[in-house]
C-alpha cells in the first residue's frame, strides 16, 4: 500500500489533478497544430506546455507536502503558470498560428480549473506551518520576524 493509500487520498482521483492533466493533453494538441520552425511560434511551443504541465505536478508537490506555506509556494506557481498560459494564447491570437479557434477551449478548461484551484486552497491547514521568514505564504496573523516556538525549549 502506497502512502497516498494510507493518508486515503488518491491523487489522480482530486479534480484538480484531473484538470491540470486534462488541460495539458489539450495543450499538448494544440500546440502540435504549430508549425515548425518559426522561432517565434517554437518559443510558445516550449512555454505552453511546460506551463500546462505545471498544473499536475504542483499540485502533486503541494499534495505531498503538509506545510501550510509550502503548499502555498505551490498554489502561488500554479496560479502563475495558468495565467501566463492565457497570456500565451493571446500571443498565438497575435500571430501567425492560425489555428486560433481552439485557444478558447484552453481558455474555458483554466476557467474552470480555477473554480477547482479556489475549493482546493480552501482545504490547506494554515495551523501546520513553519513560519517563512520571506513573508509571502505565512497563514493570517503570523509575520515573518514572528518568534517561532519551536525554535525555544521549554
């Protein structure tokens, strides 16, 4: 029995993996609709798909993990990778790629893998944390020179 077993979570049974899986075997089609060698055209190639590669993978890391700001750091990567993805599809719209017809079903999976992102951040415990010294991803009420209490015996 494997540990995602044992926790009783299966992580290709979430939604949010599922999606971030489907958006990237759809990305991976369109952008196999790109022509080669244009360098232009290549660059969105490359970044598309890593950015919908993204999706899955951090939320597998963010899965794997317990701490509050740790999954944070994930979710904060994911949300970029998807919105850079949209950006990317209004670049190929602003070029020569003409098959822009179905950027828009890239579009409507982010959209609503984005419903999906916002019920799964919901979830995180923001009492299992280390406090990131950073300031970015401390849950409310805790700063970064905050005294850690592990940090002190008894």
């Amino acid at each position: 029995m494997d540990e995602e077993e044992e926790d009783g979570l299966n992580l290709h049974d979430m939604p949010i993996h599922q999606k971030g899986m489907e958006i990237y075997d759809l990305t991976s089609k369109i952008v196999a609709l790109i022509p080669d060698g244009d360098e232009g055209l290549d660059i969105y190639k490359r970044l598309m798909t890593e950015d919908a590669l993204l999706l899955s993978t951090k939320v597998a890391g963010a899965e794997g993990m317990g701490l509050y700001d740790m999954k944070m750091e994930c979710a904060a990567i994911i949300r970029k990778a998807a919105r850079d993805l949209l950006v990317h599809c209004r670049g190929l719209e602003m070029s020569d790629f003409h098959e822009v017809q179905y950027l828009d079903l890239i579009r409507e999976e982010i959209e609503q893998y984005r419903l999906l992102f916002i019920e799964w951040i919901s979830t995180f415990d923001p009492w299992d944390y280390e406090i990131d010294r950073w300031g970015l991803f401390n849950p409310p009420g805790v700063g970064p020179f905050d005294e850690d209490s592990d940090d002190f015996s008894s």
